[in-house]
C-alpha cells in the first residue's frame, strides 16, 4: 500500500495523458481552422498594352496603307488619302501612262458621286465642276474635282485635295475658291455694298473702278447668277471667267432677262482677287 497523502502512480499517469489529450486536441482544432478558411487569392493583372499611334508614309510606287478610317494611295507620284469604305480606280493608257484616278463610295446614290484626278480633263473649265483645283508636283499638274455636292463627297475631297497639297505642296487654281470671290462680288452688287466689294477687287483695279457703275440704274433688279461655260485659264496665273447673271421685275421668279459678265480674276498674295469686269449689254428673255 502507498501511504496516505500522495497520489498514486496510477493517477499520475492519468494526468499526463489528459494533459498530452488536451495538447493533441488544441493542434488539431488550429490545424482544422486554418484549412478550413477561405484562401485570398491574388491575380497579376496585366496592363493594356497603350495603341501605337501609326504614321502616315508612304514610299515606292503604288503602295497603299491603312491609316484609321483612311487609305493613303500613290499613284504615279500622287500621294492621296481617301477613305477606306471607298473603291478606287486607276487608268493608264495603252504606253502605261498616267491618265487618271477615279474615287467614289461603295454605295453611290447617283452617279455624280465620285471623285478624279485628271481622267481627260485638263483644267477646271467645265462648269459643271462644283469643286476643282489644279494639283500635282512638279511639272505634272491634273485637275482634282467634282461633280458632286453631297456633304460626304465633299468632305472626302477636302481630305483627299489636302493630302496631295500637304505631300506635293503645289496647286495651280481653284475653282472654288475663283467662284466664291465671284459670289461675293455680285451678292454685294445686289445688296448696293460698295465696302464689301471693293474686298475682292485688285489693288489696280480698284485704283480705276468707277464706283458709279457699281449703283447703275438697271434694266431690273440682281437676281440669281450661274456659272456658264468657256472659263479659261490665262498667262501670268489670270483666270477668265464667264457669269450670267438675271435680272427680275417685283419678285425674283419673274425674270426678265441677264447680263453676261466676264470676270477677269488674278491670284495675289495667296488670293483670288478680280482685276476686270466686262458687262455685255442687257439680254432679253
């Protein structure tokens, strides 16, 4: 018998296992907690690589390249730029020489809608033309217009006549900006406005304009005017260029005739001025 007072050898090792138990169970529980808890994870982003922005160049002959909604074209020396959803094309005669460059869009809703380079047309003369300009390099130099006056035709003719300019960097004449001085002119005339005129009028001719023919009595009133045919291109950068104007009694659909002008216009420090006016006699309807 043990004596009185002090435990047991068999209580002691009961102790020691409960002591071991506790120990064993206080891991495990941390070991199941930390299994058990969701896992962050964390994912590389990678950075958008930032869009190159492309230059517009162009070299050797006939080489086309893609630049945003555009193309830029050479042809025989013409760099041009046009936009992609449009069809070119380009003639050649029979020696493979240069004869011209027709643009025009997919989806053409008349048959005004194009734009060329050249193609049998040697100036602006024609008319009908409601934008042209003499362009090239060197001594090739082609009309660049068109018949067209719908906004999306147009403004593919400002981008394309400005890339030729802005890689040739030689134009010649235009035909629209001839017109426009000829407008300001006759619309001034029509609304008695001397001061506004005289801001499209040469230096020479103004010196020996008689201001008095500007408020003639006429045989009517300054109606509409239209561009006619036999517009010519002069020596020494003068271009001739043939208005008729109508004349109305009352209302202006009453029409009682026309004056024929010929404006005699000169480019003069990066302007289109008028050096000379003709007015031939009145024309009854």
């Amino acid at each position: 018998m043990e004596p009185e007072g002090k435990p047991s050898s068999k209580s002691k090792i009961f102790k020691f296992v409960i002591i071991i138990a506790v120990v064993i169970g206080f891991f495990v529980i941390i070991m199941l907690l930390t299994t058990s808890s969701p896992k962050t994870v964390y994912t590389k982003k990678e950075k958008k690589e930032e869009e190159k922005a492309v230059v517009m160049t162009v070299t050797g002959n006939n080489r086309i390249q893609t630049y945003n909604t555009y193309i830029v074209d050479e042809w025989n020396g013409y760099r041009f730029k046009y936009r992609s959803d449009w069809i070119v094309k380009k003639q050649y005669n029979e020696k493979g020489g240069l004869t011209g460059v027709t643009a025009y869009p997919q989806n053409k809703k008349n048959e005004n809608d194009f734009i060329a380079i050249g193609n049998n047309q040697n100036n602006c003369e024609d008319y009908k033309m409601v934008k042209c300009l003499i362009g090239g390099y060197g001594i090739i130099m082609l009309p660049i217009y068109t018949y067209s006056s719908e906004e999306d035709i147009t403004n593919v003719y400002e981008a394309l006549t400005k890339s030729i300019i802005d890689f040739q960097g030689s134009t010649k004449s235009d035909i629209e900006k001839i017109r426009k001085t000829i407008s300001i002119f006759i619309t001034a005339q029509k609304e008695n406005k001397f001061s506004t005129a005289r801001e499209v009028l040469s230096a020479d001719f103004l010196n020996n304009y008689d201001s008095k023919k500007f408020n003639l009595n006429r045989e009517g009133s300054i109606g509409r005017y239209e561009f006619i045919e036999n517009s010519k291109y002069l020596d020494d950068d003068y271009y001739q260029v043939p208005v008729k104007v109508y004349a109305y009694f009352n209302e202006e659909k009453n029409e009682i005739g026309y004056w024929n002008y010929i404006f005699k216009i000169r480019f003069i420090n990066g302007k289109y001025l008028i050096d000379d006016i003709i007015i031939n006699n009145f024309q009854t309807k």
